[in-house]
C-alpha cells in the first residue's frame, strides 16, 4: 500500500521544505483568503497524488489530478493557480528545473443546459419554496415568468420594476448589456402587495441587497424535497444549478407558446443564439411542423 502525506509535515516527506518555504513566502504576496486558498489546493494535490518530492510533480501528475475533479470549471482554475503558484516558487529557487504548468490546459467539462420542470415540477417546486419564506416564493416565481439569473433576483430593485408600462428592466445583464422582460399579470399580482418605491425586492437583515448564494441556501430544502428532479443537477453543480432549471423552464414554456427563438434570446440576455438553443427543449408540435416542409 503506498504511504502518501496527508499533508507536508516536517519530517514526513522530502516535499515539506519546499512547501513551508512556498507558504512562508505568501503572505507578503497575497491576502489571507488568497493564502488560505492556494495553501488548500497544494496540500489537496500532494495528498490526493502522494508525492512526496519536488522531483515528483509533473505534467502528467498535475492533468491527472485535475481531470479526477468533480470541479466547475472555475473551480479547477482555482485549483490550476495554486498549484501553479507553488510551481513557480520552486523554479525560482531552483529546486525543480521547469515549471510543469507551463500551458498547461483544464480538462475539458462539456456544457449542458439545465432540464426544464414540467408544469407540475414547477408548481410543486413553487408551492415549496412558498413554504420555507414568502421571499423564496416570489424569487422562484419571477425566476419561472422572467427566466431572470439568480443573480440578477438578487440584484433587483423595485425602481426597475414598471407595473404600468408592464415591464422589466435589467440594467447590466451577464453580456454587459441592459434587456427589458415583460412582466405579467400573474408576477404583477404577487409583488404588488410587497411594493414600495425603491430599494431591493429581497432586501437582508440590513436593508441592503442579498447574496445570490442566499436564494441557494434558501432553496435548499426544497431541492431534497424534490431530490429526484434536482438530484443530478445539485451534485455536479450546486444550487445555482437548480435555479438554472427555473430558468430553463422560462425558455421552454415560451418556445412551446411558438415564441421565436431570438426573441427568447433577447429575454433570456444571451449574446448569441446558440447558447439560447441549448436552454429550449424541442417544443411539441416542432416535428411535425418539419414534415411540413
């Protein structure tokens, strides 16, 4: 059985000089966050990998490493820098002649759209996130009528919010650009009794805006309720995987109402239609409109 060093301790392997003088040399660099970060990433690779020696770390050990990573891809990025970093150092003090992580690429993680609900996921899953807070509700239905990112709910304030023009102005969509959604009847009647002038939709304790990874955690519960469903987009991806599925579902409703696609496009903020192809299911009525043809 190989003997591996759950992390570099002095004495337990020829890699800890190297390690403590790469973690000593940090903090005069980098913040704490980013020391604590990069220190995380070396000692998870040396122990996942056992080396036990500078001479040790190579290329192939590095893509090795990383391509066995249920990461997301900014994830493994993270990961890449701190072991990059620490590469770096030991070529600067000559202790290995090449930087390994030179070029070096990530894995290759294919892209695929969330699966949307169907009407009755939708509904139960609204129904649910009404039952854990009344804040939860309303962000899951605007995410569902709007097709809004979780960022975005987050983000959002009742001065982009035109009850009379019946509209929805995004200021800075993820493309850097501003898009308008329509607001209707139904999201209208729901946030109408929660309306005030300005300020955030879903304000904090403080009153200012929350964090998107707030309506992660409040959506929490009702992802094991509905475990089945969320299951496989939650464990490659996390919450925000989930909330994408709210998203998709936006799309998919509107293609199967004959909706065009740039127009879903415009709604959804892409800057290209292929990625807003990716969020449409194949809409009923889509194959026997091709026989017509």
């Amino acid at each position: 059985m190989r003997q591996t060093c759950s992390q570099p301790r002095r004495g337990s392997c020829p890699i800890w000089p190297a390690y403590q003088g790469w973690l000593a040399s940090l903090p005069c660099l980098y913040s704490r966050s980013t020391v604590a970060s990069y220190n995380s990433g070396v000692r998870r690779y040396l122990w996942t990998t056992g080396i036990k020696s500078p001479a040790e770390i190579t290329r192939q050990s590095i893509q090795a490493y990383l391509s066995g990573l249920a990461y997301t891809p900014g994830s493994l990025a993270q990961e890449r820098h701190a072991i990059a970093n620490f590469c770096r150092w030991m070529v600067r003090e000559q202790i290995i002649s090449a930087d390994p992580c030179v070029d070096l690429q990530l894995p290759k993680i294919p892209k695929h759209a969330p699966y949307p609900l169907t009407p009755d996921q939708a509904n139960q899953a609204l129904t649910l996130a009404r039952q854990v807070n009344h804040k939860l509700g309303l962000s899951v239905l605007l995410a569902l009528k709007t097709g809004m990112r979780r960022s975005e709910i987050a983000q959002s304030d009742w001065h982009d919010f035109n009850f009379v023009g019946k509209m929805i102005t995004i200021p800075r969509s993820k493309s850097g650009r501003a898009r308008i959604i329509p607001l209707n009847s139904i999201l209208s009647a729901a946030l109408l009794p929660h309306r005030v002038d300005h300020g955030p939709i879903f304000p904090n304790r403080r009153g200012d805006y929350i964090h998107p990874n707030t309506l992660g955690h409040w959506l929490l519960p009702v992802i094991r309720q509905m475990s089945e469903i969320f299951s496989a987009g939650v464990a490659a991806y996390g919450p925000g995987r989930a909330w994408h599925r709210f998203r998709a579902t936006f799309a998919t409703r509107l293609a199967e109402k004959g909706v065009s696609p740039y127009t879903i496009m415009r709604f959804l903020g892409h800057a290209e239609i292929t990625t807003t192809m990716r969020y449409i299911e194949m809409a009923q009525g889509y194959d026997e409109a091709i026989e017509l043809i």
